[in-house]
C-alpha cells in the first residue's frame, strides 16, 4: 500500500474526507467467511517496510496458497481511498496490520486501520497485528511522540477549514482509539524472534494465518528462489481437467526441492478441488510400526475434511478410503515414495478417484513412476549460480545479494553448494551474522568434511540402495570414477566383480549418477562428498585402514610409512596435486615397492609421476586397473605382476621398448600409452591378444605399428592423433571385424591409406583432420594405384573427374576431414554412398560451396564448417539438427531443400555477409520495399546509416527449452540504397 504524502494540507484532507463521505454504501459485513474473495488482506506503511519485510511476507503467503489483497498501485495524494479497497478489506477472511514506528504518520494507513477495525467489531473478523522492530507497548509508553504526529495532521487541517474542526478532531480521537485498540489485541512482535532471522518469523506469521482461517496449508520457506519456474510444467499439468484420473512424479536428487515444489503447488491447486491430502516423509513413516495405518488415517482425515476415523488394519483403511473418495474429484500429493509397494498400494486404488483427479508423488528413485507408462515424470534442475547467489543471501544476509565484504567468499560458499537448495539454506544459514575468519575456516574444513545436517540428508539416497552391490559400486565410483567415459568404467568395474551395468542403471534412477553428451560418469559434488566421507568415516584418522584412499595427501604419507592395510580397494596419488612436490621435485621422492605389500585386496592404482624402487615380484596381483603417468622406466619388467590389469594408462612414460620378455598380458583390453616421445615402435600385440582400445596420440617418434596388430580380433578403437612421424599404417587391420574408430588427425608426414579400408565395414569413426588431402588419395609414387592417377589428373587440369567409388567405408557414422585443404577444385570424395554418416565435419577448408554429393546424405544430422573463410553458400541444405558455420565469414545466403528442414541449431558466430536465412532473416535492397513498409519501421533517414547491428534470435536450444541462442550480426551497409529489411522470424 502506497501511503499518502506526510505534507497533506487541508484541502486535500477535506476532499478525501468529503469524498468518503458520499462514497456508495458498502454492504453490510456478513460474519461468514465461506464468499471471501481474498484469504488475507495485508496493510503496512510503504516507506518502511514495502522493499523489504512486507514484500518478503507477502511472497510467502502467496506462496502458501494464501489469496493475498495487497495494493499495487498506491493512492495519489489527495486521492479517495478507492472503493475496491474497501470491498477487498470485507471480502477478506483476515486482515494482517504490519506496524512500524511511523505508522501513525500516515493518515492513508490510519483510516484504512480504522475500516479494518469496524469490521472486526461488526462481525468479529479475524485481524492479526505484527509490530515488526517496535514493542507493542510503544504505542502507550511514548503516547506524546504518537500524539505529535497527530497534532502535525490536525495543524495542516486546521489552518485551512476552521469550520470543521470539531469534526475533524473527532477523527483524530477515532484514529488514536484505533491505535490503542490495535496495540491491546496483542499480535506478533517480530523482535521476539531470539536469533533474529526474519525468514522463521515469517514462516511464524504464515502458520498463525494458518490457525486463524482453519484452512490446511503446508509450510514453506520464505525463500522460493527458483521453485516457482521449476513448478510451471507441473502448475499446467494440473489445470487439464480431463475427466482421466493423472499420475505425475517430481524426481529429483536429495535436498534439490522436490517437497517444496510439491507443496508450492498443492497450497497453490488446493482449493480447486473438492478435497485434498498431503502425506509427508512416506519413507520414513511407513518404516514405523503401524507407520502405513497412519497414512491412511491421514488420508482419511483430510478428504473428510477433519473427521477422524478409526483404522486398525491395513485392510480396513483401504475400504475406508475407497467409500471417502467416491465421487470426489481431489488432489492427492505422496511424498518421498521410495519402494514400489507404497507406490502400488496408491495406484491400486485409482479405479477409486473420481474423474479428474490428480495424484502426485515425489521420490527419489525414478524407476518407481517409470514403470507406469501413464505417468507423467518432472525432473527437477539444481539452480543456476545467479538463483544459488540470491538464494544464499537471502539466508545469510537477509537482501537479494551479499554484501561488499563477504561476496567473493558467498560465491565460493556457492561454488560448493552447486545448485542444491538443501546445502545452500543450512550453510547460509549457519554462516549468517559470523565474521569473515570463519567463513575461511568453515570453507576449508568443507573440503575435508561435509557438512554433517547435509551429509545425512543425502547419506538416506546411500541407505535406500537396494543391496551391497550396488552401495560398493556407488562408493567406487564416487571415489574414483567420477568424470571417465562410462563405457571405460563399465570394462574396468566388470573385472572387479560388479555388474556394472546394472548398476550404474540403478545408481542414475536414484538420481545418484548422471551420463553427459560425452558421455562421461557425472555426479553432483555434494554427493560425491557424502559417498567419499562414508568412506573417510571407517577410519577417520588412519587413512590405512580404509577400503578406499584418493586424497593425494593421505596416499602420500600412507606409501611413506608404509601403513597400507589388507582393506585398501582402491588408492590414488599423484605427485603434481602435492604442495611442494608438484613443481618440478616429484623425482626427488622414491617410494619402496614394498609398501604394497600388504594390500592383497587392491584393484585400482593410479600413481601418477612417482618414482618406485625395489622389486615388483610382491607388487598386488590383484590389480584391475594400473594408471601411472610418466612411468619412469624404459621397459615394462617382467617381474611386474599385470596379468589381471584390464587397463593399462601410461601416458607421458619413458617407455622405448613396452614389453621386456615374452610374458602374455591375456586380460589387457585398453592400452593407453599417449605422449610417449621416446617410443619408436609399437610393441608386439600377440602378447595382448584380447585388447580392445589402442591409444597412441602425440608418439611424436613412433614410426612403425606392429603387423601384429592384425591379429587382434577384439581391437575396436586405435587412436594415433598427432603421431607425426608415422609413415604408414599395416594393412592388415582393415580385416578386423570388431574394427570401429581410427584416429589419424595430425598424422602430417602419413604416405597413404590402406588400399582396403574401403570394405572395412565395421568403422564408424574416422578423423583424419590436418592431413593434406594429396596424402589421403595418394600412394607413396611407387604403385601407379588409380588415386594416384587421379591425383595426377588433378594436379595437371585443376579438378578432380567424377569418381564413381570412394576410399570410405559406407559404414561410417562419424566423418572429420577438418583442415585437410579441400576445396570446389580439389574435392576428388564422392560421400553420396555414405547413407549412415550423422556427423560431418569439413571445417577449416577452402570450400566455396557445399559439394553436390552431400546434399543427398539423408541421416546427416550435423554439419560443421567452422571457418571455412571462403565458403559463400549453403543451397538445399539436407534436413540438419545442428549446422555449424562460426567464423564463415564470407558466408552470405544459406537455403533448405525443404522450408520445414531448418535446423534446430545454427551457430553463426561473425557470419557478417550473411544476407538471406530461409525461413529466419532476408536482407532486400530498399527500394524493393515497399513504402508503407518502409513508413512503418520508422526507416526514414536512411542516408546517415552506414552501419546496421541487428540481435538474432535462432531456433531452439539442445534441452528443447525455449530459449533461443542469440548472436549478433553486423550487416555492413555501404550504401543507403541497400538498407536491409528484416522479414521473417522462425
């Protein structure tokens, strides 16, 4: 409520006065409250309390479901208080006053209290004073201050309408005794609150609205940062009044607002339906002795609207609940369902509803609503860094953002939160009012140990796994494996005695594990924590004695005094995350072998650049996966013991010679010996005859790969990226059937493909970025193969004749020849045989035009040809998901073989001679405008624009939301005549 002007003079008095006067009569107040249009009306004095307290209560009271009149607009001086006000005040179930200490400066706020009141005394309406940072007993106790802003109203009127003061000073009297009336009614004093956190006394005023009304609310924070916009979908879902009974699910990870979310809606929807039941914490209550008997109690009660019911078993609670529902159209919310059988005993029921009907639940576990094909599921995001921030104010500071001092440490405190509502509100919250040194202290003790209120919030995710298995698996890869490709960790974890597949499945419907477009292992940091600190916690002071080590400090001292026990699973150390060890003096540190002595349980090892001494001949056999960056050693020794390694990482080694003896390594599946520089040669591969993946990138020496490699029945992916001094490739690879990714981008001083790659029918991935298309297509000069003869006939006319065959594979699903200095003249690859290819990169290649084979690729879903300078056109482009053109920046018109085949994606970063768009942009000469056109768009001072910046607005997002991706395009104008004409939006 805007308050009126504290300059008033007589005349605006006198005609305020004047004007309620003859108002038109109101109707007389009705002591029920069953017609109400509003549950609250909310009155406070706008100069103090409207930015900051008022507006915070009336969020949420809104946010309750609370129907909340609150005057927007305001009263201009002078103005009569508007007769809408005083219908809102009658047609409102409760009145909430919010006093100040300058309330009664106001005579705007002190006739609406007075309209208020006379309500109260006619009809016994329900008025709740709070006195926010004032005691009630102000109003007596300094009566004189009160009084002289009194005596300040009655001197404006007073020296103007004389002849009214009688009446007038009645008004005053009338005003005062409202004052007193109000101050006896008790009321809510927010100083009472003992820790002074404005955000519970709030929650206090919701809750005591609550009881006043007799309406069934649910209690929800003040803060809602976020909830609404996550709560849309489900708001919309709610308002289709199909005559179906609906099932939907809100998922979501611990603590990331799910509850909230539910109840925001219910207090929201409640009211339009006939009846309604919000069961809280179903987990943990019907785990109780007669926990489910008290659920359907509950239920009971609440579509009875309050009439109490005895159940005594499970049996007859469901008949009860059948005959209460019949014929009513409710709104049932289920809270943290996390077992099938709660779940079914509800949907069992569903024949029961009435139609229309809507059932809610939240739970953790989305494989429980995904077994029902009916149900509609909502998966709830963790908040952005801005929503994080304000969120995390509001608790600590109370205001929208941090203050000056504390900011860079909030948005540290933020960082580690990573979105989650739950550890943003208690982490806040502890923090709040305490000085900057412990804020530091408490931010590094974090990175040791969680929180312990958000530790046990999620630890309940942990408990709730179905078995063992799939808890040993979580702590492994919470340990471990967090950011590496899953299909890795799948071959690793297999070997290790899990069921990895499954379990990761399982691990990603508890919300536990998530899969990126990488396809990388994701877990959110908080969970990562907690899974870590159930581990830290079997030993919390012997790092030994645990079943898992990845602190690198920890791993440190362990090999050093050679404290490892039997438990240890897993261990990792790498010597560059070490203070005082990382730059440069990791080699000044030797560890003895023997410090492994006792670890016969161990699988996982990463020992990245540390230095071993002594013999391996007692080194665990046990070992599953071996990770040791800059292995020190030429040679692999045979005394080492790696007959059950599956994965072998030794990147940026010393290795010359890989293997030292003819020892078989039959389990070795992936072999990553990338950055190897003084590794001129492949080892044999007969001695590895199960391996998988072949990783070679950036062996600058390598010169030569083993015939051997032929033999390798299961090799799937060999990468040799960067490998600039091989020369040739075997042949005898390209007969492996299991054959599907070759990597030979940056293999510059590379003579030729093999002859056969063509029939490898296997392959779906080749990249073979920077490599001069004459080395791809031609021999070494000795035979005179047809591409060298071609090559010829390219190099002596200019062109390339029509060939009828490529070198290619029709198999390929992924093709990158980025760089490889194609152009219109030199584009000797006919791809029209390619119909599985999806993703096609040509970036960084003197093309001008799209060639005419590609057009015809119909499963072509991504085309990418980031800075190619001298591309002009793209015509009848293929139906595309994303087209990628960035830097294309003589590109100038792009068209569609269809006007519905537009891509969903178009990254056209510094595209700016990009004129014509179909379906989006068209840039038209002015004089072909026509000029009502032209009069419409304001587009009359043509000549003095030389430049035009227009926003463009594309398409959709990857996620499918509806935010466009927005680049800005500088259309150079050279001459007014030319002035551009934006036509059409997609």
């Amino acid at each position: 409520m805007k308050k009126a002007a504290s300059s008033l003079g007589l005349s605006s008095l006198f005609r305020f006065h004047l004007c309620s006067m003859v108002s038109p009569r109101v109707e007389e107040f009705s002591s029920s409250t069953s017609q109400c249009a509003y549950d609250v009306f909310l009155s406070s004095r706008g100069k103090e309390t409207r930015k900051s307290f008022t507006d915070q209560l009336y969020i949420a009271l809104l946010d309750s479901g609370f129907h909340t009149f609150r005057d927007e607009e305001g009263i201009e001086v002078g103005e009569n208080i508007k007769p809408e006000l005083w219908k809102a005040i009658q047609d409102s179930k409760i009145s909430i006053v919010v006093f100040s200490e300058d309330y009664a400066s106001s005579c705007w706020c002190l006739d609406e209290l007075l309209m208020i009141l006379k309500r109260r005394r006619a009809s016994g309406h329900e008025v709740l004073p709070i006195f926010y940072n004032m005691d009630p007993t102000l109003i007596k106790k300094q009566k004189e201050r009160y009084m002289e802003a009194f005596a300040r109203h009655e001197v404006q009127f007073i020296a103007e309408v004389d002849e009214r003061k009688v009446e007038w000073v009645d008004k005053l009297k009338d005003r005062w005794a409202a004052l007193e009336e109000l101050a006896d009614l008790g009321g809510m004093v927010s100083k009472d609150q003992d820790d002074g956190d404005e955000s519970k006394f709030i929650q206090q005023v919701v809750i005591a609205v609550q009881d006043k009304i007799n309406r069934t609310i649910l209690n929800v924070s003040p803060y809602l940062i976020g909830t609404h916009t996550r709560a849309e979908d489900i708001n919309t879902w709610l308002q289709d009044e199909s005559g179906d009974v609906s099932l939907a699910a809100i998922c979501g990870m611990g603590g990331i607002g799910k509850t909230t979310i539910a109840k925001v809606v219910y207090n929201l929807k409640f009211s339009s339906f006939e009846g309604g039941s919000f069961l809280e914490n179903i987990r943990e209550i019907s785990g109780q002795p007669r926990g489910l008997i008290r659920l359907q109690k509950k239920l009971l009660s609440d579509i009875l609207r309050g009439r109490k019911e005895k159940v005594y078993s499970i049996d007859e609670g469901i008949a009860k609940i059948k005959a209460a529902l019949y014929c009513k159209r409710v709104l049932v919310v289920l809270d943290d369902v996390d077992k099938m059988e709660q779940l079914d005993a509800i949907l069992g029921m569903r024949d029961w509803f009435s139609q229309g009907s809507k059932i809610i639940i939240t739970t953790r576990n989305e494989q429980l609503p995904r077994a029902h094909e009916t149900c509609r599921i909502y998966r709830v995001e963790k908040l952005d860094d801005a929503e994080s921030l304000e969120l995390f104010s509001w608790h600590a500071f109370g205001q929208d953002h941090p203050t000056d001092d504390y900011e860079a440490d909030s948005r540290r405190m933020v960082h580690y939160c990573d979105g989650l509502p739950l550890a943003i509100k208690v982490l806040s919250t502890s923090l709040s009012g305490k000085s900057l040194d412990v804020w530091k202290s408490h931010l590094e003790k974090l990175k040791a140990i969680p929180n312990g209120k958000v530790f046990e919030k999620l630890k309940i995710s942990y408990e709730n796994l179905q078995d063992e298995h799939d808890k040993n698996l979580f702590l492994h890869i919470a340990c471990f494996f967090v950011g590496k490709d899953k299909d890795w960790t799948v071959q690793v974890l297999n070997k290790c005695d899990f069921y990895t597949t499954i379990g990761i499945h399982n691990l990603i419907d508890r919300c536990m594990l998530s899969i990126d477009f990488r396809n990388k292992l994701r877990m959110h940091q908080l969970i990562q924590d907690m899974g870590r600190e159930i581990v830290r916690q079997e030993s919390p002071y012997e790092p030994g004695k645990r079943s898992r080590i990845w602190n690198h400090e920890e791993s440190f001292d362990v090999l050093a005094e050679k404290t490892g026990a039997e438990k240890i699973e897993g261990l990792i150390l790498d010597m560059h995350f070490l203070k005082g060890v990382a730059e440069g003096n990791s080699s000044e540190v030797v560890f003895e072998t023997n410090a492994f002595a006792k670890m016969c349980k161990l699988r996982l090892l990463q020992l990245n650049f540390v230095q071993l001494s002594g013999s391996f001949e007692k080194f665990p056999k046990t070992l599953r996966w071996l990770c040791w960056h800059g292995f020190p050693f030429e040679s692999i020794h045979n005394d080492f013991q790696l007959d059950n390694v599956v994965a072998l990482d030794m990147r940026y080694s010393r290795l010359k010679n890989v293997w030292d003896g003819r020892k078989c390594f039959s389990s070795l599946k992936i072999l990553n010996l990338s950055h190897s520089h003084f590794l001129a040669k492949t080892p044999d591969f007969s001695l590895v005859p199960n391996l998988e993946r072949l990783i070679l990138k950036d062996c600058v020496n390598l010169a030569e790969v083993h015939e051997s490699i032929g033999n390798l029945k299961a090799l799937a992916v060999m990468i040799l990226k960067d490998c600039r001094n091989l020369r040739k490739l075997p042949t005898n690879f390209i007969v492996l059937k299991s054959f599907e990714k070759l990597d030979i981008s940056g293999c510059s001083n590379l003579d030729e493909l093999p002859t056969g790659l063509m029939n490898m029918k296997s392959l779906k991935v080749f990249l073979a970025d920077r490599i001069d298309i004459s080395r791809l297509l031609s021999t070494t000069g000795e035979p005179k193969s047809r591409y060298a003869f071609l090559w010829s006939l390219v190099q002596r006319f200019g062109r390339v004749p029509q060939l009828s065959r490529s070198p290619l594979p029709s198999s390929l699903v992924r093709l990158s020849l980025e760089n490889c200095n194609l152009s219109d003249d030199v584009f000797p690859m006919d791809f029209s045989h390619l119909n599985l290819l999806r993703d096609l990169n040509l970036g960084r290649n003197p093309i001008r035009s799209l060639p005419e084979c590609i057009r015809g690729l119909s499963a072509l879903h991504i085309l990418r040809l980031e800075s190619c300078t001298e591309l002009q056109s793209l015509l009848e482009l293929p139906s595309l998901e994303i087209l990628q053109v960035p830097e294309c920046t003589s590109l100038q018109r792009i068209t569609y073989q269809s006007s519905t085949s537009g891509p969903q994606i178009i990254e056209l970063t510094n595209c700016g001679k990009l004129v014509d768009l179909e379906g989006d942009i068209k840039l038209e000469p002015i004089g072909n405008v026509d000029a009502e056109v032209i009069k419409v768009l304001g587009l009359h001072n043509v000549q003095s624009m030389t430049n035009v910046e227009m926003d463009f607005f594309n398409g959709v997002s990857a996620n499918s939301t509806s935010s466009g991706r927005i680049e800005r395009l500088p259309i150079q104008v050279p001459r007014p005549e030319l002035l551009l004409c934006l036509c059409t939006f997609r």
